[in-house]
C-alpha cells in the first residue's frame, strides 16, 4: 500500500465521500492505483504517474475502450507544490470528462497528512469543489 507516503493518505476519504454521494458501495468499483492500471493498459510504468495527467491518453482510452460516462473514474493527486504553502490537490474526475470538469477536488495543506497514522487521516470536504480542477493543458499535461 502507498499509504504510508503522506501524499497519499487522502486518497481514502476521497473514495468514502465520492461513494457516500453516489450511494454506491466499495464492491460496485474496482480500485487499483496508477502504477498498476499504467502497467496493465501500456505494459509498462516508470513509477511517476505521469502518464495519467496526460489529456492525449485520457481520451486514448476513453476512444479505445468505448468508455461511457459513469464506467471509469480517475482519483488524481496533483503533487504539493514548491513554495509556501505546500498544498496538494486530490481530484476525482469521470474520466470521459476529465479534470476539465471534475466530479470533486479539494486542495489540502501537506501538513494536514504528514506525522500522522495513515488510517488517521480524514480530510474535511465540506469546501470540497467541482469543475475545473486544472488550469489546462501544456503540451497535453495537465497544469
């Protein structure tokens, strides 16, 4: 599991409230990380996740699986950022629409998920958003 790595203890709440509003159940999804999914659709991963902020590979797979809206969903973590303060941004997105138009996103302060147990960690999302979650895209990556 990644979730001793802080940048990925929000995931969970993430997926408890994205479920929560769909009155959907943890069995009516399949959850697997980037690294897995990069490997089982390319054949290959160098562990930088950089592949899933791509928009030429979202729609890629949206084309070539003939996804439909509701069948797949990405959890992005935009990585903290440089400069004070040090915020990450989790986005939950449709993958037919993208972060363009994303389902939810929060940015959270990276001091919020260090020092802590993973299983304790749970982000408040009552100033969670929806819509555009990026800026755009250079050279088809997300920013």
């Amino acid at each position: 599991t990644f979730l001793e790595i802080p940048l990925f203890r929000g995931v969970v709440s993430m997926m408890e409230s994205f479920l929560k509003e769909r009155a959907a159940k943890a069995d009516d999804f399949y959850f697997i990380t980037t690294f897995h999914a990069a490997n089982a659709m390319f054949g290959w991963d160098l562990a930088v996740g950089w592949t899933t902020y791509r928009e030429c590979i979202r729609k890629g797979l949206v084309e070539i699986c003939d996804l439909k809206p509701g069948e797949f969903y990405w959890i992005l973590i935009e990585p903290a950022s440089i400069l004070p303060p040090h915020k990450l941004k989790y986005i939950v997105c449709d993958i037919t629409k993208g972060p363009m138009d994303s389902d939810m996103y929060i940015e959270v302060p990276y001091s919020a998920l260090e020092g802590t147990h993973p299983n304790e960690v749970v982000l408040d999302l009552s100033n969670a958003k929806r819509g555009k979650a990026v800026n755009g895209t250079v050279f088809d990556s997300y920013y």
